[in-house]
C-alpha cells in the first residue's frame, strides 16, 4: 500500500535514517549469505522461509514462524535455506513485558524452572502483528515514534500470549551479569571521551573494566569505541545534512583536515565521496555485508 504524503514523512526528524533501526524488515534470497557483528540483542522472527544461524559457537537451523533470541556481541551468520523474511527486533533497553511487569520480576516471581532455550514459536496473534508491521516498514512508515510504539505492543504480546516458564527459558540469557555489563557500554559509550573515563563512569579500576570488556567484546576498548566511531561518522554522512564542519565539531576533531585525514583512512575514501553515494574501499569495520 503507498504511504501518503511520503515526502513530509522523509524530511520529518522524526523519521528513521539510521542503519541500525529498532525494528527492520529483512529479506534473503535463497543460497544467500549476510554476516554481522551484533552489538546489542536482536529478536529474530522468521516469518517466512527457513535459515541456518551461526552465532559465536552456536550454529542452529530455524524454520518459519519461530523466534530467535540473539545474545549481544555477537558474530552473525545467516544461511537463507530457503527464500528468508525476517522481523528483526534489536534491544536497546531495558524490556518490559507491560508497563507494571519488568523482565527481572518475571524471573524473581517465576524462578529458572528450565533451561535457556533461545527459541519460540510465533503464534497467531504475534504473526498478525508482525505481518502488519512488516508491511508498514515495508511502505515507508519508519517514525521512531510509531516504532517505539511497536516495540512496547511487541512485549504486550509476549506477556499476554505466551507462557510464563518458556519467556524465562527464551529470555533468561539477558539476565546475567555479562549482558548488565553488556547493556552499560551500549547506554553510555557517547557520553565519554577515553576508556579511563568509561571505567570511572562504572565504577571500577581501569584494569578491572578493560579485562570485563574484552572477555565480552573479544576486542580492546579503545578499539571498540573507534569502531563506533567510524560506524557513527558514516552513517550521518550517508543519512544526514550536518556539514563536514559541523561533524568535524561533533566528533571532536581538531580540525577539517583531520577529520578528512580519518575518513581516508578508515574508509578509503573522502568525506565529500562518501556523501556523494561512492563506495567505500576498506571493508571497514561494522559495515553489513548483504
């Protein structure tokens, strides 16, 4: 169906231009291949074909009209077995089931009665809706007002529609002391400079920080941190209007040059390229490989 007035939509600031949305519909045809590196956790809902998943050490065959729980930092790998449409949900808060129903009270109320599972299945009332939310994603309908709106219903769904034993089973790996961890970095990486900062803001020695950080993120914290950073520095050269200027400010270089000086290296090529639609030559990291 087309979306109305779709111009006042694309010039809204409220409408979603970033590559990393809360909600996404995704399409693989079949034989294809897509690798990423997750940061957050992501929701996988097969709604159509089947996939072979392989994230970290775990490899996983998922057919339609189940749902998958990704943990964050997490290497991705999707096989499309057959033709692939997913719903994709990435987590970049706290969930809450309802408004009066956290994910921890759930546990504290209802105990690990089972083992992690990881998976669901999508029943009637979760496909209607995620049928439907594809398809407005799908016409253009991408205001963060609307989705973040979908992501509180979504949660609706699981609280109504599902037992409680198996959201403990499905959820209970974003309940533990790496994913709190994980979540603190996500949540407050813009605000600080230099890793030293980054450990006081949490409460702990620099040596003690960097050795939690890696065993989760499997690489130094400077590097992550400059990773975001260029991952950051692309996308609002892709998807917004601020000036080179105005990004040279914003991302605290010292000068123009220098910011240009970045971009050629980490990308390959120049700010004004990139933003004139050339692609980059380095395989920079964070980019999708589709």
């Amino acid at each position: 169906m087309e979306l109305l007035y779709a111009h006042e939509h694309l010039i809204c600031e409220n409408y979603e231009r970033g590559s990393n949305p809360l909600f996404e519909s995704f399409h693989l045809k079949k034989g294809s291949v897509f690798e990423k590196y997750i940061e957050e956790a992501e929701i996988l809902f097969v709604m159509q074909g089947a996939m072979q998943a392989f994230f970290n050490t775990t490899e996983n065959f998922y057919p339609e009209d189940h749902v998958v729980l990704l943990p964050p930092a997490s290497n991705l790998k999707i096989v499309a077995v057959e033709s692939l449409h997913l719903v994709i949900l990435r987590i970049k808060s706290s969930i809450h089931l309802c408004n009066i129903q956290p994910l921890g009270k759930l546990f504290s109320e209802n105990g690990k009665k089972e083992s992690a599972s990881g998976t669901l299945a999508i029943n009637e009332r979760m496909k209607d809706f995620l049928t439907l939310l594809s398809q407005c994603l799908e016409d253009g309908l991408r205001c963060k007002c609307f989705i973040e709106l979908k992501t509180k219903e979504v949660f609706y769904y699981f609280r109504a529609y599902y037992q409680k034993e198996l959201l403990v089973a499905f959820f209970s790996p974003l309940l533990n002391k790496n994913y709190t961890f994980t979540v603190f970095v996500l949540q407050n990486y813009r605000k600080v400079k230099t890793v030293q900062q980054f450990a006081d803001l949490y409460g702990s020695s620099l040596s003690s920080f960097e050795k939690q950080f890696k065993s989760i993120f499997r690489m130094s914290t400077y590097q992550w941190m400059t990773e975001q950073k260029s991952k950051a520095i692309y996308n609002d050269l892709i998807y917004t209007n601020q000036t080179l200027t105005e990004l040279t400010d914003e991302y605290d270089f010292s000068s123009l040059s220098q910011f240009c000086d970045f971009c050629k290296r980490v990308f390959g090529i120049s700010p004004g390229k990139i933003r004139s639609g050339q692609k980059c030559l380095n395989n920079f990291p964070g980019m999708m490989n589709k």
